[in-house]
C-alpha cells in the first residue's frame, strides 16, 4: 500500500522541483533583463529587448520558429492571401545567414537570377550575422520603387552584389497553357486562392484541348510552400481517395491524417510533377502523396526537405509566435524532414542550344547512289537535266552546292551568361517553350511517350 503511494508523492516532489528550477531561471531573465536596461552603453527600449528575447528563445529551436511583432504578423497575413510587397524571395537562416529558398515567380528576385542555397551576407553592405531572420527581412522589405543591394555567396562562383527595386508583389500562383497535347500547370506558392485557380486551370486545359489530351505536368519547382490545407487540397484533386498527409506532434492525441475526398479532375490522365530543390514544404507534401499513390511521375532532381509543420499562435495586440508543432509524413510514412524527396527520374536542368555537326547530313538508305526506290511511294516526275555548275570557292568540285549542317540539339549544363539568363533557364513558364527548358521537354516526352503506350495497349 506505501509503494502504491509513493509514485504520486515522487511524481508531486519532482513536479515542485520543476517548478523552483523554472521561477530560479526566470528570475535570472529578469535580472539580466534589468541590467540590460540600466547598464547597456546605449539606452535600449523595453519591447526592444522583450522583443529580441522572445525571438532569440523561439529561433533557437529551428529555423523555422521565430516571433512575428504587429507588423510581420500583418505582413504574413497579406501574403498568404496572395499579394504583399518586397523582393519576391523565400528565405530562411543558415548558419548566421540568409539562405533562399526559391525566388517566386515574376518577381524582382526572379528576374535578378537569385537562386534556391544561394546565401545573402549583406545588406546594403550592413553583414547579416547578427541579425534575426525577421530583422533580415525586415531589411529587404521596402518603400516601392527604392533599391537594395545585396550580396550573395554561390557554389562554386565569387561573391557577388546584386541591386533589387522593391515592388508590390501580386502572386499569380496558377499559370497554364497547352504545349502539343499536354497540359502545363505551374504552381508558384500555395496561398488563399491556389486550388480554386487550379481547379480553373484544368477546366480550361480541357477545353483547349478537346479532349485530346495526352496528359498533365504540374511545375512545382521553386515552389516554396505557404498553406497546409491548399497542399491537401490540391493533391486531393488528383487522387479520388486515401491519405495525403499525417502530421504528428509530441502528443500522439495530437496526431491528424487528412485524406481525399473527391475525385480526380484529371480523369485518369498521366499526370508528371517537376521538383527540384526549391521544392519545399507544401509542395513536397503534394509530391509525395502523387508519388506514393503512384498517381504521377516525379520528374527532376531531389527537393529541398522541409518536413515540419509550423503555427502561427497569435498573441493578443503583441503580434504572434511561428512554432513548429509537428512533423508532416507522407502516406507511406516517410517523414522527408532533411532529406527531401528523391524524382522518380532524376533530370538536372540543362540548356538546350544547337551544335553543327560536320559531315554531310543526307545519311540514310536514300543517300547512298543507286539504293532502291520505295515501291510505295508515288514516281517522281523526271526532272530536267540541269548543265553542270562550275566549281566556286567554298564548293567542292563536283560543282554541287554543300549543304549547310543541319543542326542537332544538345542539352548542356547551365553555365556562364547573366543573371537574369540563367534565371530565364530555371524558369520554365517564363521562357515559354520546351526547346528552352530539358527538364519540361522530358516530361513532354514522357506524356507522349506513356500515351502512345497507351494507345497501342488498347488497340490489341
């Protein structure tokens, strides 16, 4: 009867022990608080250093905690609804720096080339170590139409400084079109509006195509993130039922599946999802639910790894606290918390450009002298005897002109050329056309190559 009332009382004596220890620390926050204010060279304000406080705790956690003051919560709030002003630039901390995410689409950031693990040292010259990520980009944040320089480290390059103009950023988060059959549908951030615009997207691609649609590319890369619930909702519109996501917390109560209810807008249609490593949080959660439902292709190269679920917890009039609350894990149950998602074929974006190849192109069966004709194929006319051409410079002798090299793709690696031009390679919807962008015309030709497959399947 002792033993079974021991465990309450030790659980009671530890408990107030936690407590003591807890006030103890807190009386030292309060007496480092004080001197701080009494004693800093400078004077320093008392929601200044509060402020810092409560940042410095929450940043210490992860790199994706932190303390939202009145004015970054308003501003997070604008941007979830898809327009907010500033650069156009995801980012988090690194090592005491600034790390990009993705540069969003159609923004100043985009345009200047910034890149997904480029790292922003300075400010306006200001180095950034020291400085909270919210100060960073605080920083970054503008009057519209007033410049910024900053300057980034990139592998394998020198630093360098690019200079910005701030502007109101309007996220167009859908784009689509029709590409020879196929429908292209980029997604650039998951906010408010992403799914009802995905939903508009589809329905026109539909009518484009008149129901000779061959299949579907959904582009999320450099796709950051933004909204659990858009995530859910837009990979529930191509899987009828089941999981999408899990998240689960400290406390197991606490766990939330979130599975599809509907059906697929894309009727079946071979669906290809493009990543790369600017493809982070909600957009790795709608890769990996199409990836382990097999319900589409992932095309690219591994995403960035962002595996955790952060709450926006609003604290009266004194802003509001970003915490990680839980971890995100795909219907299978692979958490892809730092480890990303790998493509189910891995393409490296490249540049397409032409190359001439020597040698006489006309190379085949029809250009050997005196080979077959088709019987097939209707007869030519007999053509006129033409008189022998004289020899001229940069002809050979026999008189007949040389034909021009015809020319051959040949996709190479991004490498030298502007920023904006490398940005342009990166950025498929921008530069319009598959010849321009490997990793988009892969997937076309996977799409054509699957409907062909398709096609002949049925016919036998």
């Amino acid at each position: 009867m002792l033993a079974l009332q021991s465990a309450p009382a030790a659980a009671a004596a530890n408990e107030t022990n936690g407590n003591a220890d807890t006030y103890r620390l807190l009386q030292l926050f309060g007496d480092v608080f004080e001197r701080v204010r009494n004693e800093y060279v400078e004077p320093v304000g008392d929601e200044q250093l509060i402020e810092s406080a409560l940042n410095g705790m929450l940043t210490s956690l992860d790199p994706h905690s932190g303390y939202l003051n009145t004015k970054s919560f308003r501003d997070m709030q604008v941007q979830t609804k898809g327009e907010f002003g500033g650069l156009g630039i995801e980012v988090t901390m690194e090592n005491g720096w600034v790390k990009v995410v993705s540069p969003i689409d159609d923004t100043p950031a985009a345009r200047a080339g910034l890149q997904p693990n480029d790292l922003i040292t300075h400010l306006d010259g200001e180095p950034v170590q020291g400085m909270s990520l919210n100060d960073a980009v605080d920083r970054m944040r503008g009057p519209v139409n007033t410049d910024i320089r900053i300057s980034v480290r990139r592998d394998g390059q020198a630093p360098f400084d690019v200079s910005l103009t701030r502007a109101v950023i309007k996220i167009q988060t859908v784009k689509s079109k029709l590409v020879d059959k196929v429908g292209y549908v980029r997604i650039s951030q998951f906010v408010e509006s992403t799914d009802t615009n995905l939903k508009k997207a589809i329905e026109q691609l539909k009518k484009e195509g008149g129901g000779g649609l061959q299949g579907l590319v959904v582009d999320l890369r450099n796709n950051p993130g933004g909204l659990l619930d858009q995530a859910v909702a837009v990979a529930g519109d191509f899987i009828d039922k089941g999981e999408i996501v899990s998240t689960r917390s400290r406390r197991p109560e606490d766990t939330q599946r979130f599975n599809a209810h509907g059906k697929d807008l894309a009727e079946g249609l071979p669906i290809v999802v493009l990543i790369n490593d600017g493809s982070a949080s909600a957009s790795e959660i709608v890769a990996g639910a199409l990836q382990d439902h097999r319900r589409a292709i992932l095309l690219g190269t591994k995403s960035f790894g962002k595996g955790s679920v952060q709450t926006i917890i609003p604290l009266g009039n004194h802003g509001a606290m970003r915490l990680t609350t839980a971890r995100y894990y795909t219907p299978s149950g692979r958490s892809i918390q730092a480890v990303g998602i790998e493509p189910d074929i891995k393409v490296q974006p490249a540049k397409i450009e032409s190359v001439a190849v020597p040698g006489d192109h006309n190379r085949g069966e029809a250009g050997l002298r005196g080979a077959l004709r088709n019987d097939t194929l209707p007869k030519e006319a007999p053509k006129a005897d033409k008189p022998a051409a004289k020899p001229e410079e940069g002809k050979p002798e026999d008189g007949k002109p040389e034909k021009a090299p015809a020319p051959e793709s040949k996709a190479t690696p991004p490498g030298g050329g502007t920023a904006a031009e490398k940005a342009a390679a990166l950025d498929p919807f921008k530069m319009g056309e598959p010849a321009t962008d490997y990793q988009l015309a892969r997937a076309i030709d996977l799409l054509h190559g699957l409907s062909l497959y398709k096609s002949a399947a049925k016919a036998n």
